[in-house]
C-alpha cells in the first residue's frame, strides 16, 4: 500500500501514482496509470540487467589518517585549507544517521545551507526530502553530505583544488559510514566523486563503483535543477527506483 505521506512525496516530485513492486511489476516501467506521454520520454534503466552494468569506478582514495566522527567534525569547523573559509557563516559537515545503509551525496551549501550549517535545507532541501521520502526512506534515516563543506561565492562550481582539499573530509566521511549504497546528486557530486568528466545524463542509469570496496553508486539529478526543470522530476524517480533496485540486489551484510 502506498501511505498518504509517499503519494504527498510523490506529487511533490510530479509522479502520479507509485505501483507496490510485486514479482510482475519489479521494475521500472512507468505504472500505467501516468499519462501517455511518459512513453515518450527518456527510457527507465533496464531493470533485468541493471545491476550487472557498472559504469565508473572511482579510484581508491586514501585516508590518512582515518579520524573518527567528533575529531573529523572539530577538523571541519576550524578547516582553513582553501579560500573558501573566508566567506562562510560556518562549515557544514553533513547530517542524519551514522549507521545509514544510504549515502546522499550533493555540491555544496547554498546560501541557506551556509546560514543553518546543514545540507539540503531551504526548497531543494525539501524536494530531496519528499524524493527520498517517496522511495519509503525517511530523512533521519540516511546520511547526507556534500563534496564542499563550504559554501563557494555565488553558487559557483567548486574549483579543483577545493575539491581535492575538501574530498579528503567527504572520503573519510566515507570511511566511517561504510554505506551500502551512494546516491550523487547532480553533476558536480557524481563528476568528483567518479572522478570523470562524463555528463550526467550519461552517467544516469548505470551502477558505477566507490572505492577498494566498490560501493555502488548512482546518479540523479539535483533537486535545485529540478526546480528549475520540473520536467525532469519523472527522469529523477526512474533513477530512484533504479537505485532503489540496486540496493535490494546487494547480498546481506
Ligand atoms: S571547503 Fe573544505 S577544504 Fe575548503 S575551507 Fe571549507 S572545509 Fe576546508
């Protein structure tokens, strides 16, 4: 059955009706219900095979040494390694359960994030909480974190030495969380992470790999951009569902 609170998250991210997978229906084909015109947007991953198609596979990083969460957090707050320390109102480390299954990873804090010193707040926030929520996962339930622990000028993207400074917080973020699974959002946080410059459309729809320990990872769409592109929120539910069938392929831990 499908609760009052996923149909209210569904019809934030402009899917109208979310079919119970049942062994007829495990897959990502647009329930019937939606209108006629879905069939003629961008194909869903396909579910028989997606598991088995790995795209990318990120180099190993290296965390040296590996501090635990509260000596990784002061780190953080007092971190002065790039520019970007001059203009924050505070760093913003990342948020939710430290023993979450599900990593989410974005770009870095917007204006809001900046001011209240977490990821995904304001409207993006919002919809990312309503995405999450209609794959039936809870917000506290996962662990969310950016590529940049501080806010660039502007929005602008992040630049490489920032990234290569900053990665190593995220890495051993990583480390410590050992997910089951990593969900990038946008472009900037699958490019950095798969350490490619492949366009996300590109990389949407495959099983890529993070790390010695191959976590998978895929990629969606940021909520900001689907925001300004609510077109694009269809294509964004047909990755959830795909990361969502990635995940229950894994074998138990
Ligand atoms: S963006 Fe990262 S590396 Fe740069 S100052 Fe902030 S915490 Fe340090």
């Amino acid at each position: 059955m499908v609760s009052a609170r996923q149909k209210a998250c569904l019809a934030a991210m402009g899917v109208d009706v979310w079919l119970r997978r049942t062994p007829e229906t495990d897959d990502v084909t647009p329930p019937r219900t939606r209108r006629a015109s879905a069939a003629s947007e961008a194909k869903p991953p396909q579910a028989e095979t997606a598991p088995a198609r790995r795209a990318t596979a990120a180099v190993l990083p290296s965390v040296q040494p590996l501090l635990d969460w509260e000596t990784l957090a002061t780190r953080v707050s007092a971190c002065t390694a790039c520019e970007l320390h001059q203009g924050r109102t505070q760093t913003v480390f990342g948020t939710g359960n430290r023993n979450a299954e599900w990593l989410i990873i974005g770009e870095a804090p917007g204006a809001e994030e900046d001011k209240r010193g977490e990821p995904f707040v304001g409207r993006a926030g919002q919809l990312l909480t309503s995405m999450l929520g209609a794959l039936g996962l809870p917000r506290p339930q996962v662990y969310i974190a950016n590529i940049l622990k501080c806010r660039p000028p502007s929005n602008r993207d992040p630049k490489p030495d920032e990234v290569a400074f900053c990665e190593q917080y995220l890495f051993n973020q990583i480390a410590l969380l050992n997910p089951r699974i990593i969900l990038a959002v946008g472009r900037i946080a699958a490019q950095n992470l798969l350490k490619t410059q492949t366009p996300i459309g590109k990389l949407r729809g495959h099983r890529h790999a993070f790390g010695g320990q191959e976590i998978p990872v895929v990629v969606t769409y940021h909520p900001a951009y689907l925001l300004r592109s609510p077109g694009e929120k269809r294509r964004a539910w047909e990755d959830l569902l795909f990361a969502r069938q990635v995940f229950e392929s894994l074998p138990p831990r």
